[in-house]
C-alpha cells in the first residue's frame, strides 16, 4: 500500500464534502457541465495524494492528515470555490489561488498555456535578478489579471491605499536622502571656497562621485519602491514580512552607500585644501 493509499479514506470523505457543496452551488446556475466538475475532482485527488506523498503522510494519524490538507488546499467549502472559480475563468488569463505561491500569476499564466507553473516561475526569477524588472513585470500582469478574474474578490483582496502610501513614503524618504546628500555636498564646496580663497582645479572626479550618487539613487530607490508594492499586496506564505525585511535592507544599503560617497569627497576636499594652503 502506497503512502497516500493508507488515508485514501480521509481524502475520500473530503473529495466527498467538496461534492457535496459543489453540487448545492450549482443549483439553478447554468452553463456548467457536470463532466468539467468532474474532472477537476479528479485532479484535485491527484494533487492531494501527491501532496500527501510528499509529505510522508502515513507517518500521520487520520486527524492530522485532514488538518494537513485544510491547512494546504483549504477547507473543503474553500476548495469548492476554487473549482467554481476556474471553472468561470477556464477561458481567461485568470489568476489561479490554487496554485499560489505569492498570488497565482504564474499558475494562471501556466494553466492558460498548458505549462508546469514552476517554469514560469523560473522565468520570473531570471527576470528579477535584473535589477527587480521581473517583480515589476510580476505586478502589472498581477494587476492586469486582477481585473480579468471573475470572483477574484474571495480570494484576494487588495488595499489600494495601502500600496499607495507605503510606496510613495518610501520615494519620498529615497528622494529626501539623495537631497540631503547633495546639499552637504554643495556646503562642503561652498565652505571650501571661503576657507581656501579660490575654487579649486580639476573637478572632474567631483562630478563622478555625484553621478555615482544619482545611480544609487535610481537603482536603490526603484528597488525599494518595488519592494514596497510588494508588502502591501495579499501574499501568501508570509512573504509580505519578506518583502518588508527586503525594502529595509535596501533603503539602509542606499544610506550606507551614500555615507560612503559623502566620506570619500570630504576626504578628497580636505586634501585638496591643505595642499593649497601648505604648498
């Protein structure tokens, strides 16, 4: 007897109540055939058993089995809303909550080309090492798709407001910091000048170091910005608290690096200084 075999039972009666629901929501409604219904409970068992083999089921009692798979695929009136909503939306470019990782883009984009989603998925990360362009890419399909979900709504809510005001804080905190850095750069020029007499010669590698401070700015800022989308939206797995520690790395690497740049054209002014006043 196989893993998942030894509780074919549990996921039995489960399949069962999942049924049994869908059946009372499908009185009166037309337009869906028992045969599609059918075989998407086919492959929810499926999914289940090699869920269940995955995750050493046998080891489990009967209870915690059941628990194990609410915890996973919902409680069996969730599941039944799952199946009505992909049923709805088998003919669009649907988010797919059943196959959510973070908020079912790729599984949907999967399911409407007839692909393994983790191949979108590893589409997506290739894309987000390049300088966060997947996680923006990620985003607007998000939201493209969002709108295209019929009942979407009873699976994923979004705050706009929240997403709003946490991402337009932290441009306005990226936009005070780089601010900050080139008034205390044009002080330290200007205290430059009235110490030394003169302005000094040869400035080019001033201009790089603000250039330098301007890259930071875009690369840094975007990133943080993205990241802050990203811990407002309804993720699943925890990965808002991810996405928040990400931006707050961020957001402290860019005023380390600033720091650093700002060091560095001190340094370089106070040595220009004293061989003018020494020499």
């Amino acid at each position: 007897m196989s893993t998942t075999k030894s509780h074919s039972r549990i996921v039995d009666d489960y399949i069962g109540e999942v049924k049994n629901l869908l059946q009372k929501k499908l009185e009166g409604r037309q337009g869906f055939d028992l045969q599609d219904i059918s075989n998407e409970l086919v492959k929810k068992r499926e999914e289940i058993y090699e869920f269940l083999t995955k995750e050493k089921g046998i080891q489990l009692g009967d209870s915690e089995v059941r628990k194990l798979l609410e915890v996973r695929f919902g409680t069996a009136e969730k599941m039944s809303e799952c199946i009505l909503y992909e049923l709805d939306n088998s003919d669009r470019l649907a988010l797919s909550p059943s196959q959510s990782v973070w908020l079912g883009v790729c599984g949907g984009i999967g399911k409407k080309l007839k692909v393994n989603p983790l191949w979108v998925r590893v589409f997506f990360v290739q894309l987000g090492l390049l300088l966060g362009i997947g996680l923006l890419l990620y985003f607007f399909l998000f939201l493209i798709m969002y709108k295209n979900s019929q009942g979407i709504q009873k699976f994923i809510r979004i705050s706009w407001p929240a997403i709003i005001m946490r991402s337009v804080i932290t441009l306005i905190i990226t936009a005070l910091i780089y601010v900050g850095f080139h008034s205390i750069v044009e002080g330290i020029y200007y205290i430059y000048v009235i110490y030394v007499g003169s302005h000094p010669k040869d400035m080019a590698w001033l201009q790089e170091a603000k250039n330098f401070a301007k890259i930071l700015t875009f690369i840094l800022g975007f990133n943080s910005v993205v990241f802050s989308l990203y811990t407002s939206l309804p993720l699943s797995n925890g990965w808002n608290e991810t996405f928040q520690n990400l931006r707050n790395a961020v957001v402290a690497l860019f005023v380390f690096s600033i720091f650093v740049d700002l060091v560095y054209i001190l340094s370089k002014m106070i040595i220009i200084a004293f061989n003018v006043l020494v020499f």
